[in-house]
C-alpha cells in the first residue's frame, strides 16, 4: 500500500468534501504518517473513513472527524493546548507546529510509547507527554488556551474545566440522554461556560468517563 497517496485521498475525499477549509490543519494531515499510530494488524486500514483501533481496546476517530474538531477547536500559534485521553499522540503530532506547547494525558503505558517515538520522528519538540488517569488532566502545567479531550465521555470532570484558561475554548464527544454522540465545544467566560453543538459522531466512551461522577454544565 502507498501510504502518500493514502493520505493525499484522505485529504481529497474526506476533509475537503466536508467542511475542512482550513489549508493549515489539510497540510498537517497530508503530511503527517497516520500509519504510525495505528495499531499494526490494522495499519491498511489507516486512511479509511471509519474508526480504526490504536491497541489496548482503543480507537482512533476518523479522519474527517478528527479534522472538524481541529478547525472547530481554533487553535492559535501562542495556544498552550492539553489533549486528554490522548492514545498513540497522532493529533498532538498534528497540531504540533501549529500551537506554542502541547500537553497530553495517557494512562496506558504502550500508547504514550508510540506516541513518545512519533514526537522524536515528527522533530515535535513542544509536545510534553504525561503520564496519569486522563480524567484528572494536568493541573499542574494549566491553565490552557484549548482542551481536546479525544474520546468520547459521558460526563466532563469538574477539575478539568478548571484548568481551561479564562477565555478557552474546550472540546469534547459527550453522551447525551439518548446515547449519541454530539461534538460540543465550550467557551469559558470567568465562572460561565457555554456548550455548542457542532454536530454528531460515533465511538464508545472511555471507562474513565462513564456515568458516574457525570459533571453537567
């Protein structure tokens, strides 16, 4: 399989056609080696337009997907960004040159792994990974200008809210009542916060955020 012209279809027939306007965020993922942080036994399906699995029962959403949330989330070149739950690192590579830091949370160790050998291979010196339960976030290094928080979750822990920067802008696939998935983007104004839906996805929600200790805003 010739994974450039992979990623040149990637960019032609799922991002373009689907409200991906933004020439920075395309060039990221025609440039970037999504092969890499796929699972091995499903590295053909690497560029195909579903959702594709990164090991440990984890998956990686799908391209256009991923696009949107990008473009939705605004990132800026003096943006301090945390991605949470953040697996094998494909989005912090993405985002790497378009941002002043990243910060990313994992829990399993062979995840952080690939994602630690994708940074020295992309020359991504401003990504920092972490080690910790994804649901705590990095309070230590907050606050931050944009949160991803790269799976989907039933609720939004309280204590990472705190650590979006007045300001910020946080992004998260949250399980509604019925069980679907809404890509919402929230907007911290001092003690507001104010959700926007931007439309609905599929995946399945990290244990780390189940049902309990759901946080509403």
């Amino acid at each position: 399989m010739d994974f450039l012209v992979a990623r040149k279809h990637m960019v032609e027939n799922q991002l373009m056609p689907n409200k991906i306007t933004d020439k920075s965020i395309k060039e990221r993922f025609l440039n970037v080696p999504r092969e890499f942080f796929v699972q091995s036994a499903d590295i053909e399906l690497a560029y195909s337009d579903g959702i594709v699995a990164i090991g440990k029962g984890r998956t990686m959403l799908s391209p256009m997907v991923q696009a949107r949330i990008l473009q939705e989330l605004k990132i800026q070149k003096t943006d301090k960004v945390m991605i949470v739950a953040a697996g094998t690192g494909y989005l912090s590579v993405i985002i790497s040159p378009l941002c002043k830091e990243v910060f990313t949370i994992e829990n399993e160790t062979s995840l952080r792994d690939v994602a630690i050998k994708g940074r020295t291979t992309g020359k991504c010196d401003n990504i920092h990974i972490k080690a910790g339960k994804p649901e705590d976030g990095l309070a230590k290094d907050a606050p931050f200008d944009k949160i991803l928080i790269n799976t989907p979750v039933a609720f939004i822990p309280e204590k990472i809210v705190k650590q979006l920067k007045d300001g910020g802008k946080l992004i998260a696939i949250v399980e509604n009542d019925s069980g679907i998935l809404e890509v919402t983007r929230y907007s911290k104004n001092g003690k507001t916060i104010v959700g926007e839906f931007l439309f609905n996805t599929k995946g399945t929600v990290l244990d780390n955020f189940a049902k309990e200790e759901k946080f509403i805003f």
